[in-house]
C-alpha cells in the first residue's frame, strides 16, 4: 500500500514537473516549426535580434513579477511607459544620460507610488486601480504631446545603436536590471517577504510583516521597471508615437506568467520572466519572418497568454491537491 | 523581580457598543501554563488578541514584568516577547522551514545593508527547530512539512525571537494524537525553561492535565480562576455554560427492529488512500467512525460522496449502484455530506445564512420551465430550517455567515443539508471547534434526524462523543477498517487500542 502511495504521488510530480516545462517545451517547438517554415528564422544574427527585442519585455516583466508575487496586477505600465518616453523626449532631451535615467526611473516609481496608494490607502483591488491609471497616464501623457510623435534627442538614440563589448546596451541594462531584481528577491529580507505576502497576506500581517509598505514597494518597482523599459524601446525606435506602449501589459503579463509566476501569488522569480519574454519575442519575431498576416499577431499572442494561464491553473490545482490528498501514516 | 510575569486587570473592549470583554483580570507567572477555557464568543480570542496586539483595548492594564505595556500590532507584541501561535498557522508553505522562523528578523550579511546571511540563517535555524525535537532540514520547503511539524515550526519561530509568553490557540485540533503527546512534552520543557505559556482549548480534558492554573471566561468576564486542583471537568463544563449540564449527550430512543440497510459498501479501495472497506449503514442507526488522523476517514467519506475517486468495490445506495464521481447522483440519492473545513468547503464566509442554506437546493426551490426562483420563497425555506435548529441570529438573509460564531457556522452547514431532507447524512467531525452548548445542540439535531428514520454516517476524532452518539463505532487505521464495535462493547481504551494497532 505504501508503495502505492509513492508511485501515485510520483505520477502526480512528474505531471507537476512536465507542466513546469510546458513553457520549454512550447518554446522547442515554436523554433522547430518557425524554422522549418522559413530559412531566416534559425540564424544567429536572428537570435541576436530576437534577445534584443526582447529586453524591454523583459525588463518589465520582471518588475511585473514583483507584483504578481503579492497577488496584484499592474495594468497600467503600457502607459507609463509612454508618459516616460513623452517626458524623456520633450522635457530632459539635452540632459546626459546619467541625469536623465535617474529623473525618468524617479517618474516611474511615482506613477507606481499613485498606483499604490490608491491600493494601499483605499484598499482598491489592484486590477481596477490600474486599469484607471492605464487611461489616466496616456491620457495625460496625449496631453502633454498633444498626440504627435516625440522624437528623441541623439544621446537617446546613440544608446539605442551602440554596443559595449560586443553586446547591444539594451542587453546590459537588462542584464542589470534582472541581477539586481533576482538578488532582491532571493538574497534580501525584503524578497523573501514578498513571497510571504503573496503567499498569505493575512499570515503575513500576523508574523509582524508591513504587508502595505510592501505591496506598496512593488508597485514603485513595477513602475520604475516600466521606466526602464521605455527608455530600452524608445532609444531602439527613436521615438514614441501615440500609441508607444499600447497594449504592452500583454505581453509582459504573458512573459511573467509563461515564465512560471503565479497569477495566484508566491511564486515565479525573475529567471522564468526572462525566459518567458524571449518566449513572446520569439513568437513575434517568427511570425515577422513568415510574413503572416499583422491582424494575426494578437489572436497569436492572446492563444499564448491563454496557454500561460491555463498551465498556471493546472499547476496550482495539482500543488493544491499534493498538500491535501497525502494520508499521514503515525509513525 | 517578582515571578509574576503577565498581570492583566481591568480589559474592557466593545464592538460597535457591544461590550464583549468585561473587566477581565488575569494573572500568569514565570514558567507557568495557564488554561483559558470558555464557549466561543466568551472573550478568549479578543482577549489574547489585545495580548497579541492584534486589536486594542478600550480600558483596562497590561503589565508584562511590571511595566505596563500596549503592543498595537504583532510586530510590537514579539518585541516585547510575546508569540501568538494562531490556530491557522501563520507560515508560508512557498518558504523554507528557515526563512519562515526568520522572516522578520534575517540575520544580515553586512550589519547595515539588507541581504540575507544564509549560513548564519542556516546555523541559527537548526538550532531553533533542534529545541523543538524537529528533525527535518532547515531548507525543505514548509509546502512538505505535516500539520503537527508545521506547529513546531512556529514554536521555534516564538523561541528564536526570545518570546517570554507563549499564546497557543487550539493549538491541537489538526494535530494526530501523536503530534499531540509531543507538543505537550515541548511545552513542558518549555516551562521548564521559565517560558510562560497561555494554552486556549476546548478540550478540557487537556487543559486539565496540562495547566498549573485556569481560567474560565463567559460572556467576556472572568467566572472562574485558580490552580487547577480547584477544577473538575463538570465543574468547567457549569462554569463555562453558566448552568449545570447534567448530560452531555441527549438522549435518543433507539429505533427498534430490523431496519432497510441504506447504504452498503463492499470492497471500496483506492491505493494509498483506503483499502477494501466493507459495511452497511441502516436507515435509522449512527455508525460512528474513529480513527486517528490519517486513518482514510475523511477520504472515506469524500470517495462515499462523490468527491474522490476509488479503483475497485462497490457503492450501493438503497439498492442501487451509485456512480462514481457524482456527488450531485449521490444528492439526488438522498446523500448529504458535512465536510470537515467548515470555513474552506462548507460556507461562503461572506453570504447571507439563507444564500449558504439554499445553495445545494436551488434546483428543487425554482420552478416552472425557466426554472425561476422566488427570493422570498427562499428566505422563508431558509429561515424555517434555520429556526428549527436554532440557528441564533436575528435576520437569516441579512446576516454574514462570517459574523456568527463557530457553532452557528456549523448550523447553517447542517441547515443547508437539512433542507434536501437527506436520508443519508455523512457528517465528518461535525463538532470540531465548537463549544459545548453548541456541540449539544449538534447532538440533538443528529438524534432528530435518526429519530425520523435517516442514516448517519459520524466521523469523529473525539472518542467520547462517539461512544455517546452511536450505535455501532467502525475503526480505522492506515486506510483499512480495524474491526466493529456494538454499542453494549463501547470502551475507550479498547477503540483506542483498535486505531493504534498495527
């Protein structure tokens, strides 16, 4: 009987493992049959490409994770991230770089801080609170460019062509940008509290945590990522039309989750939502190289969010079900 | 330095102008355990949550050594030494054994900047989880861990912050009786070791062997306290209810003659969880079902019910094969089924009583070809069945399932089964977590039923409430049935004996 019990929960990890690997396993086979259907497609100077395309998902993804990792959801970053590259290109244009990162970064963790405070302060679900905040920043955003085209200033787009030690800047910023977040979150009080918050929030207050100081923090992080992701695609595109950032919470929703974050809160981590980005880029950039149809790209993309989701919920099903379903022997 | 450690006098707290804590005094001393014994809603939890800091008190003093103190949140409450072990655990299954004991005070690598010493993490950890006999390593994910170690995993989280007063709440009631023993011996080592402890339970038989002094709360004021000697079990039970129950049981007349068999099973296994169980349950009878945690009770009752799956037998109900995996076919069969985790599968915590009693009727309740239902009418069917078993609350479609106390939850629970008329009802620790007036209350509604001819199937953990209730006890162990007890064999050492024998 004993023995039973071992290979039924053995068949019942390895399903847990082969969803863990489902986002892996998606990826194989989207290259196989993007490389077989186009010859471009599996080339070094493409993948090359693809990393780099890919690092502003990225690197918003990654401050997605910290939200998604207390059980919140940032709806808005599509939108501060055009409210940045509008203030980027209009108000500190002549600025080096060195001043001029740090003042954009600070107008990200003040549009996270607004997000936030709207959660913290009023206890709003996260979900609304940034779907307001997703109208409201373009909006003002359009404002303030009144809907035309912001180019950027040459440093800005300087940053975007050139390379440091054989690799595109956007690579190193996001490399940065994913060291620091991944010691955060594994090396400090401050990250392991994050996967206790999201774990239990109730449990978490109890343990003597300042559950609102951090929810409150991530979304300053998720924001000044958003930040960051800006100034990566805007120095890429050298300038931010009004729709820059239209739609990004997509993909980069879509990058966090397929990466192994939870929609559920407590786990993920910054590894898998790289991973995951390089997943939707590779998407993208296969279907660019088959030349197919641009009204497909959402149907596309929406039927990869929906796999993420569905893998999630299966996942979380099985680990619920491991926990409760085990018969105790007293020893 | 006096060995008075706690000296609580005065507390006064009111919700919302309902004073729920009247001029409550207490007293605690270095290296004691006191018992806090009361019904639910007699004050324990708002008392030991002002101690926690979880809530704040409207008057009254808290001295801890002399000086008066005020925690207004946890955090405040473990500097000051004091741990509050929750009945819900507060840990996180996603975190190390280790990062859970140190979640809010890491060890630091470098004295002012935030990143976590691991080894220092590791070393302090193993030495914590050692004083609590917890033989695991501090890196295996709590996720992994039983109930009764995830406790210990609590206690060495109190110790490693230097608590001075330990506040357990129920701290046994998802614990096996073996998890149990062992957290009674860390409990004394620890008041060997001059911790003080407040123990909250309803198990009186427990408080009783395990407390140097008692306290007992009714209607938020202190009725009864002093050295345990000056205590009996009846003499709590008075104190606790505030009148004599001269039985805990209600009587019930047993329903005599050969009755239809309603529920038959033979053979029903499914690896690691039960094996080849066989028995009959007659219309009219209380089978009782022991077992120690573990056993496959609750599975059992979840395979019976539709809600697990099961390899090889057969379910019969009167006569007819039920199928697998039906928990409606087994409702439409007459079946009902009281699940364990009252608050997680039992209720909606935030609808109304009558929305939690219609639930599982609102097919029957509609009519016509739309199937349209009548809110009023539903109300009404609600609050008839409600008022029949006393549910204590004024408004039945107004109220929060979440307001009421753990016996009225548990009420609603039965109600909402009560309405279907079931003529099979698997009740799985139908009194777990609440009081004793309360668990009278439950006892009767089961007599009712039996006495109008349904078949209860009653798991409990509680020997003595199944000695009181059934008519035949089937034993469990490991997944497979021990053996049957008829009522004139009835013995508590002889059930226990049959659960524990390998």
């Amino acid at each position: 009987m004993r023995k039973d019990a071992l290979s039924r929960l053995d068949s019942r990890t390895l399903v847990l493992i082969a969803l863990r690997l489902a986002p892996l396993m998606l990826f194989a086979i989207l290259c196989v049959a993007f490389g077989l259907l186009s010859d471009r497609f599996i080339s070094l100077a493409n993948f090359r490409n693809i990393l780099t395309q890919s690092t502003h998902v990225a690197v918003m993804a990654i401050g997605m994770t910290f939200v998604l990792l207390v059980r919140g959801v940032d709806l808005s970053i599509g939108s501060a991230m055009y409210l940045v590259a509008v203030t980027l290109g209009l108000y500190l244009p002549d600025l080096p770089l060195l001043v001029s990162i740090p003042a954009i970064i600070l107008i990200g963790v003040i549009f996270g801080a607004v997000n936030a405070s709207f959660i913290t302060g009023l206890r709003i679900a996260s979900f609304i609170v940034t779907l307001a905040t997703l109208f409201i920043g373009r909006g003002f955003a359009l404002y303030l460019s009144e809907t035309r085209m912001v180019f950027q200033s040459d440093t800005v787009q300087t940053l975007g062509r050139s390379s440091f030690v054989g690799l595109p800047w956007a690579i190193w910023i996001a490399a940065s940008v994913a060291a620091v977040a991944w010691v955060t979150l594994t090396q400090t009080p401050f990250g392991r509290q994050i996967y206790a918050v999201g774990a239990d929030p109730d449990a978490a207050a109890k343990a003597g945590i300042r559950v609102q100081a951090i929810v409150f923090s991530v979304f300053c992080i998720c924001g000044a990522c958003a930040a960051v992701g800006a100034l990566i695609s805007v120095s890429q595109v050298g300038g931010a039309s009004a729709t820059f950032g239209y739609q990004e919470e997509f993909p980069v929703i879509a990058a966090a989750v397929l990466g192994g974050t939870s929609l559920f809160g407590g786990r993920g981590g910054v590894i898998g939502s790289i991973f995951g980005a390089v997943l939707v880029q590779t998407t993208s950039n296969g279907l660019v190289m088959l030349n197919a149809n641009p009204y497909l790209y959402p149907l596309v993309n929406s039927l990869i969010i929906f796999v993420a989701a569905w893998v999630d919920g299966r996942r979380r099903i099985m680990t619920e079900r491991l926990e409760q379903r085990k018969i105790r022997v007293e020893a | 330095m006096s060995d008075l450690l706690l000296k609580v006098s005065g507390l006064n707290k009111s919700f919302f102008g309902v004073p729920v804590l009247r001029d409550v005094g207490l007293e605690l001393h270095r290296g004691a355990v006191l018992g806090l014994v009361g019904e639910n809603g007699s004050g324990k939890s708002t008392t030991m949550n002002i101690l926690g800091g979880v809530l704040a008190k409207d008057s009254g003093r808290v001295e801890l050594d002399g000086e008066e103190v005020a925690p207004t949140n946890s955090r405040d409450a473990l500097a000051l030494g004091i741990a509050f072990i929750h009945q819900e655990l507060s840990l996180f299954p996603n975190l190390s054994v280790e990062e859970n004991i140190f979640l809010d005070h890491f060890p630091r690598k470098f004295a002012r900047l935030p990143f976590v010493d691991r080894r220092t993490l590791r070393d302090r950890a193993q030495k914590a989880i050692e004083l609590v006999d917890l033989r695991v390593s501090p890196v295996t994910p709590v996720m992994r861990l039983p109930q009764g170690e995830r406790q210990l995993v609590e206690i060495a989280k109190a110790l490693s912050r230097q608590a001075r007063l330990i506040i357990f709440d129920e701290p046994t009631t998802s614990l096996t009786a073996r998890e149990t023993e062992r957290l009674f011996t860390i409990i004394g080592r620890l008041r060997a070791q001059g911790i003080s402890i407040i123990y909250i339970s309803h198990i009186l038989g427990d408080v009783l062997r395990l407390c140097d002094e008692i306290a007992v709360l009714r209607d938020g004021q202190v009725v009864g306290a002093g050295p345990r000697d000056d205590f009996t079990i009846e003499r709590l039970v008075t104190l606790m209810v505030g009148r004599t129950i001269d039985r805990l049981f209600p009587e019930r007349n047993p329903v005599s003659g050969p009755q239809r068999t309603a529920l038959s099973v033979r053979g029903v296994s499914q690896p690691g969880i039960v094996k080849d169980i066989s028995f009959d349950l007659s219309l009219g009878e209380v089978l009782g079902v022991s077992g120690l945690m573990g056993s496959g009770r609750s599975e059992l009752a979840r395979i019976l019910f539709g809600l697990d799956p099961y390899s090889e037998g057969e379910i019969r109900v009167q006569d007819a094969k039920l199928p697998p995996l039906a928990p409606r076919a087994a409702m439409d069969r007459g079946m009902a089924f009281l699940t364990e985790d009252r608050r997680g599968e039992g209720l909606m915590m935030e609808a109304s009583i009558s929305d939690n009693i219609v639930l599982p009727s609102l097919v029957e309740q509609s009519s016509g070809f739309l199937r349209w239902l009548n809110p009023s009418e539903l109300t009404k069917a609600a609050r008839d069945v409600a008022e029949r078993i006393r549910v204590n609350a004024k408004a039945v479609d107004r109220t929060a399932v979440r307001t009421l106390s753990g016996g009225n939850q548990q009420k609603v629970v039965i109600a909402k089964w009560l309405l279907r008329a079931p003529s099979i009802f698997i009740l799985d620790e139908p009194t777990r977590g609440i009081d004793v007036g309360a668990k009278y209350e439950v006892y009767k509604i089961i007599n009712e039923m039996v006495g109008a001819g349904a078949a209860v199937l009653f798991i409990s953990s509680e020997i003595e409430e199944l000695i009181g209730m059934a008519d035949r006890i089937m034993v469990m162990g490991r997944g497979e049935v021990r053996g049957f007890f008829s009522r004139g064999s009835f013995d508590r050492e002889t059930l226990m004996g049959a659960a524990l024998w390998e």
